[in-house]
C-alpha cells in the first residue's frame, strides 16, 4: 500500500483552479487500487495537505500520468506558492475504531 501526500501553499483560487481540482478528484477515485483520501490545513502556517491512499504504484501512476494531472502540474504557478510532494511506503496501519480513515478496513497491529 502507498499513500501521495501533495503538500502546498495558495495563492488565490479561481474558477478554473475549483473545475480541475473537483475533475482529478473525482478522476482519482475511479482510479482501480484508489482506497482513500483526506485533507488537512495547518492554520498556523496555512499550508494545505491532500493525501491519497493506493494499493499499488501503478494506480498512483495511472492519476499523475493523467492528461487533467498533468495540466493541473503546468499551471500550478497560477494557484500555488510551492509544494511538495511525498510518495510512502505503508508499511502498517492501525487504531481503535472510533474515527473514520480510508485504511480503517486494512489496519493492522
């Protein structure tokens, strides 16, 4: 299992950014291997973290190989001041059962 964590800055969002984002979202959970997603935003420094769960390398290939990736990744200059981006090894996962996460159904002690 691996998982994409796509940090980043804003800047100002318009139309076009909302359209492309909601299209490689929804893109991304057709993805076959896609597990899940979550977002986080650190309000002390403003910064946005998108993380995406797969069970292979090769569906997380299949969303950053897609045409609507590859435009949003051209253009990122216009929305975003910086990202960065981690690709992770899941190596285990595991909890109480008392919040919803998309690995929750493949934890694990």
């Amino acid at each position: 299992m691996y998982s994409s964590t796509f940090i980043f800055a804003t800047r100002q969002f318009d139309e076009e950014f909302h359209l492309l984002d909601q299209a490689i979202a929804e893109m991304a959970r057709s993805i076959p291997g896609y597990i899940g997603e979550e977002t986080w935003e650190n309000a002390a420094t403003g910064l946005v973290s998108n993380v995406y769960y797969w069970e292979s390398l090769e569906s997380l290939q299949i969303l950053m190989q897609h045409p609507k990736h590859l435009a949003a990744k051209a253009n990122q200059d216009k929305w975003l001041d910086g990202y960065q981006v981690v690709i992770s090894q899941v190596l285990r996962t595991y909890g109480d059962a008392k919040i919803s996460h998309p690995l929750a159904s493949t934890s694990h002690d």
